[in-house]
C-alpha cells in the first residue's frame, strides 16, 4: 500500500528541560500553511519576492530611458536643425538693387535702401560695392509688395486712434557668375501699432515707417548672410491677393515748370 505524502515543514525541535520527547517532536511538525499564515517566510519566497520587485525596477528604468530618448538618440539632439546655406565661396563682393517700391505710397523706397546699405555696413561679412560696379558678384533685389494701414480703434466721435501698419517684401539674390537667381524669399512682413500723434505719447505715420526700416534691413541681412531659415516670410494664402495696398494721403507735389516758347 502506497503511504500519502504530507507537504510538511520541519523544524528542528528543541527539547526544553522537563518537556517530554513526544511534546517536543509535535511542536517541531507543523503544516507550511501555518507557517505563512503566521507570518514566517521561507527562503525560495523572500528570493522569488526580491526577484518580482528587481523586475518592476527594471521596467520602470526601461520606460523612463524610453522617455528620455524621444528626443534624442545615443546623447545626440534629433530636432530638426538646419544648417547654414550660405553663399557660393567666389561671392565676396555684393551690390544693392535700389529697392523697388510696388505700393502707391511715395518716399519708402530710398529710405529703406539706406537702411538696407547700412544694415551691411555694420555687419561686415561681405564688402558692399555700386550697383553698376563691374567687381560685383552677388546683386541683392528687394521688393516692397503691401502697405497697408488699418484703423483699429475709434473714439467716440469715430475717429482712428490707434493704427496697425503692414508692410510686406520679397527679396531676391543673383548670382552673377552664373547669370542665375539663388534664391527667392517673398512676403517678408513687419507690423508696428501705434496711437495717432492727435493723443499725447502718439506718432505719426512717417514715424511708424521709420521703425519698419530697420526691421526690414536687418531680415535682408540675416537672409544673405546666414542662409535659409534665419527669416521666414508669411504663407501667400494668409495674404489676400485682392487687397489693395493703402493710397498715400497727400499725393507729392511736383516743383517743375515747363518752360514756355519765346515769342
């Protein structure tokens, strides 16, 4: 007859003085069951513990390592930095197009090309030479395309207080070497909002243009100088083709007099 294992633990008994050798063989044959239920551990449970909680650790250092290589890879930044597209070597030399204006509005034209000849002046990388000048090999054209001047608040008597003015340009760099144009950057924007000169603290439309100059020659330089992506113009469906530039308030008045026929 097959004797029926019992899933025992075994406790090495210890007989205490006047304690019977049957008393201290019962204490030191107790179920496993009871052994848990009492709180006692055996050593393949504390390893099989430890081994559950070194997985979690485990898990949770991959996760966070999974996090923190999003953005990189092997320690190196996988953002999209675009490098410098500077100009061909053989173009040391570069002359300014007089700027062409586009728009109805009269004078903006020479004082943005002075701001644009300074504008190189100060930075210094390429040597600026005549428009007609035969040494020349990189030509810079600038367009003024828009120049709009919204009215955006009103006073009571429904006049403009305060106004938004948009200017937008195209820029254009030629290769004269190869007779080819190297790139084409369109509707370049600046916007400056004032209050009208009538409100103390105000400026005057002129004022506001003379703030838009600089602007405009520092984003010709930044273009030529360091490449595509330093300036970045307005997306041509944002800009409604239809509207028209704003009309100049006074028109320039001529000082010449044709001269009459002797008689």
């Amino acid at each position: 007859m097959k004797k029926n294992n019992i899933n025992t633990h075994v406790t090495p008994a210890i007989r205490r003085p006047g304690s019977s050798p049957r008393a201290s063989l019962d204490s030191g044959l107790r179920p496993l069951s009871d052994e848990i239920g009492r709180g006692t551990s055996s050593p393949m449970l504390g390893r099989r513990s430890d081994g559950h909680r070194w997985i979690q650790t485990a898990v949770l250092f991959s996760f966070l390592g999974l996090l923190w290589g999003c953005g990189s890879v092997e320690g190196v930044d996988v953002n999209y930095n675009p490098s410098e597209q500077l100009l061909p070597h053989h173009i040391q030399k570069i002359a300014l197009h007089p700027v062409v204006n586009q728009t109805k509005q009269f004078g903006i034209s020479s004082k943005l090309s002075i701001s644009i000849r300074d504008a190189f002046l100060r930075n210094g990388n390429y040597s600026i030479v005549p428009d007609n000048d035969p040494q020349a090999q990189g030509i810079v054209e600038t367009y003024i395309t828009r120049y709009i001047l919204t009215p955006l608040t009103f006073n009571q008597n429904l006049t403009p207080v305060t106004y938004q003015l948009l200017m937008l340009m195209d820029i254009k760099f030629v290769d004269i070497k190869t007779n080819t144009i190297l790139w084409d950057q369109p509707n370049i924007q600046s916007i400056v909002t004032y209050t009208d000169a009538a409100i103390p603290g105000g400026i005057t439309e002129e004022q506001a243009r003379e703030e838009i100059y600089p602007q405009f020659a520092d984003d010709v330089v930044k273009r030529v100088v360091h490449g595509f992506g330093t300036v970045m113009g307005e997306a041509s469906r944002v800009i409604t083709s239809t509207a028209p530039s704003t009309a100049p308030n006074v028109e320039p008045t001529s000082t010449f007099t044709a001269p009459t026929k002797p008689y």
